[in-house]
C-alpha cells in the first residue's frame, strides 16, 4: 500500500464557504483522492484552517506550517508521496510578504521533507507541489485580512510555484488552472472543485508516485 500525506490549510481541511462547517469526507478533495486511487493507497488528511508555510501568525497562533510538519512526517511513517499545498494564508496583510517570498517559505517544507530523519530503511517521499487557487473577490473580515489586492498578489503565484517545482525536481499541479475559490467567500473551493482537483491529482500521482507498494 502506497501512503500520501495531504499537507495543507483550510481548502485541504475541506471549508464549505456557503454554511462554514466543514464538507463531508466523501466531498473533501482527500476523500474523493482515497475512493479514485481506491485501497492501493492511504491518503492522509492534514489540513488545518489558517495554516502557512513558514510564518508565525501573532493573531490566531499555532499555524506555522514548518512546525507542524516534521510531526507528521513522524506520526505517519512511512509515506510514499507528500503532496504540499500551502501559501494563500501568507498573503494576510499581517505577514507583508510577496508571493516570491511564499515560494521561499514553500521550499522550506520541500527540505524539511527531503532532509528529515527517517530510518535507513524508509525511502525519501515524492514532494508534489501544487500551486494554491488563486484568491477571488473578498468582503467583509476576509477583505480586512487580505486586502483588496490580495487576487492580483496570488496571481503570481503559478510563475514562482512552478519555478519552485522545476528547481526541486518535484511532480507539479497549477490549481489555477483547473479551480477557482468559490463566490460565496473568494477564498475556498467548492464541493465540485473539490473533486475536480482529486482526479487531476489522481493522475498526477499514479504517474509519479513509485509503484513498489509497502505491506
């Protein structure tokens, strides 16, 4: 059986920007990822609402990405893929970064996953970058948040994203391309994008992801 860690903030948790809750299992892109690629695999969830990459956030608090990954590369050993798709939160105004600086905090997670400790007998997990959505109109709190060019900053994100990916030698996914963040807040997917972007990684890891499966 192959393992896949799904690193990611509140589109990977699966928000539903119409009620606020959270969508069901079988709605949320890793739900939809874990019936597609069926039982050779095991996709694990790890979504946290608000997370970044590398950035300590003075309001909310316990959201840095580069903390809690070391964590699960540990908890759920051994894995096989680690699929990474963070960086809209950097952009709160709070942080003041650029989209270039995102994908710096980015490759610190491709590293942290690429130099961690495993055991001698435990192989290097494929990184899969993927591009984040781009941002949407805001309103209200999120607007206050981001800041009303927060869709122009995010759309530079496919340049250094993939930029990032082809420096690392890593499996790439331009969200983009295929979703974009649902009307109702600007920020988070709908249950359909969901599952358009599930059978786009689908295929992306079937193809990348090594075939020796783990017992």
């Amino acid at each position: 059986m192959r393992t896949i860690l799904c690193f990611g903030d509140s589109n990977t948790w699966g928000y539903d920007p119409v009620n606020r809750r959270r969508y069901p299992y079988a709605v949320r892109w890793t739900g939809v990822l874990q019936e597609t690629l069926g039982d050779a695999y095991r996709v694990i969830e790890e979504g946290l609402n608000g997370r970044t990459t590398v950035w300590e956030d003075p309001v909310e608090g316990d959201k840095c990405g580069i903390r809690h990954l070391p964590t699960c590369l540990s908890s759920h050993a051994p894995l096989d893929g680690a699929i990474l798709m963070l960086g809209v939160n950097d952009l709160k105004r709070r942080f003041s970064v650029t989209a270039y600086e995102v994908s710096q905090g980015a490759q610190r997670l491709i590293d942290t996953i690429r130099r961690y400790d495993y055991s001698p007998e435990v192989a290097v997990p494929t990184v899969i970058v993927v591009c984040p959505p781009m941002i949407g109109a805001l309103s209200g709190d999120l607007l206050e948040m981001f800041g009303s060019d927060a869709r122009a900053r995010s759309g530079a994100f496919p340049r250094f994203f993939r930029e990032l990916a082809e420096r690392n030698g890593c499996p790439f996914l331009d969200a983009t391309e295929i979703v974009e963040p649902d009307p109702s807040d600007g920020l988070h997917l709908s249950g359909e994008s969901h599952a358009r972007l599930a059978g786009a990684l689908a295929d992306l890891i079937r193809d990348e992801v090594s075939e020796a499966a783990r017992t």
